[in-house]
C-alpha cells in the first residue's frame, strides 16, 4: 500500500463552521495549531457576537480593517507591524491580491509588505 502525500494532514480535527458574515461553511482549525487562519495577519480577531468568517470574509474584513489602521495611526507605524511580513513567500487570496476580470490586484497589504511604493501606478497603492 502506498502512502499518500497528504497522509499526515488531519481532517478529524477540522470543524466545520459557518461563516458569521456569509454563513458559507468551511473548515476550521482553531485550537489545533493549524488552522488557514494563522498565516492571515494577526489583526483582526472574532468578537463576541460573532465567531470565525470564512477565508473569503476574512480577508475582506481585515482589508478594510487595514484602511482604518493606517488612517488611525498613519503609515511609518503600520510599516512596522507589516515588517514581519515581508519575507512571506506565499501569498493569500483575498489578503495579499484579489482576483478582479480575471487579473491578480494587489491589496493595500501586500503594498504596504513591500515598504515602499514601486512606481508601476498600482490601483491599491497606499503611498
């Protein structure tokens, strides 16, 4: 019998949620120490009245989360919590890019990861 691939990857431990802000149900790891959600950026956490949002939802909410930051506390101090960030070689739908007529965008986020602008006259462009 061959072994798989993804033999070590643990399907028991997901549970199966529904998105507090689609209600679209998906997989969650919480409390594993594997779930999707801890390679998103840590600044946004579900509040009381509400639990965990879908990948698609998330990314979204702490986009916008992002705008308020950045307005909040001004650009050199969210440069230095994106810091951290910068080496992240994969990047996450809906958090680093979206997908819009069928071309990647990056977000705020990622321009932010980047530390300075590039020059290219991206439509997310925070400098």
């Amino acid at each position: 019998m061959s072994k798989s691939k993804y033999q070590n990857v643990s399907t028991i431990s997901m549970t199966v949620k529904h998105c507090s802000q689609c209600q679209q149900q998906f997989g969650c790891g919480a409390g594993t120490g594997n779930c999707w959600c801890m390679s998103f950026p840590p600044i946004m956490a579900p509040t009381i009245e509400q639990d965990c949002f879908c990948p698609s939802c998330l990314g979204e909410a702490i986009n916008n989360r992002i705008e308020s930051l950045v307005e909040d506390n001004g650009m050199e101090s969210f440069q230095r919590l994106a810091e951290p960030y910068r080496n992240q070689s994969k990047l996450i739908q809906n958090v680093d890019f979206t997908i819009e007529d069928g071309l990647h965008v990056f977000s705020k986020w990622y321009l932010i990861k980047q530390g300075k602008c590039c020059n290219n006259g991206c439509s997310n462009c925070p400098y």
